[in-house]
C-alpha cells in the first residue's frame, strides 16, 4: 500500500499529477460556477489569478486550457493545493480517491440553514 503525505512531499511526477487532476476537478466547476468550499481557505488572490487567467483563455480547447493553466498558473495552482493540504498517496493520488468527492464531503459539513 502507498504511504500517505502531504503534496509538499510528492516527488515531481507525483505532483505533476496531483496538479493535473486539481485543473480537471478545477475547470469543471469553474464552469457550474459552484467553488463556494473553497473560499473558506486563505487563497483569493491566488483563485482570483487563476480565474482571470481562465476568463480570458476562455476561447482555449480543454487540452489547451490544462496544458496553459499547468504552465502559466502551476505556481499559484500549487499553493492553493499546498493551502486546502489534502492527504495524497505518495503516487499523487488522493487519499479521499478523487476532488469530486473531496468537495462533496466538504460540501456534506456545511450546516444546513433552516
């Protein structure tokens, strides 16, 4: 069984998926505008870069947009990882198995309003 870490500690081909399945997780709720789990973490100003960068690629195909996101904003993409500091399998994998199902069990914590 993979050893578990923090993303600080991946090797490079670890975090080099760790950041590619963030992007598709990432740009898939981008475009339901439902990121709301996010912002109760200190990284507006690297979300806000991010999401301009994505608003004015918008014309980009999804392959471009990863691919342009990994290498313009890998930076910023990594310290919003490195903040939210999921658990990972030494392989880059999730421990909580993917970011749809992280979110939706952050989403799950939420108090419900009556």
């Amino acid at each position: 069984m993979a050893d578990v870490v923090t993303f600080d500690k991946l090797d490079d081909a670890a975090t080099k998926k760790a950041v590619g399945d963030f992007i598709e997780f990432y740009l898939r709720w981008f475009k339901k505008n439902d990121l709301e789990i996010l912002a109760e973490y200190k990284i507006d100003w690297y979300l806000a870069d991010i999401n301009h960068y994505i608003f004015e690629n918008k014309s980009f195909t999804p392959e471009q947009m990863k691919d342009d996101l990994l290498e313009q904003r890998g930076k910023d993409l990594k310290h919003v990882i490195s903040v939210i500091n999921p658990e990972y399998y030494d392989d880059g994998s999730l421990k909580a198995e993917s970011w749809d199902k992280w979110y939706h069990e952050k989403f799950e914590k939420v108090p419900k309003r009556d």
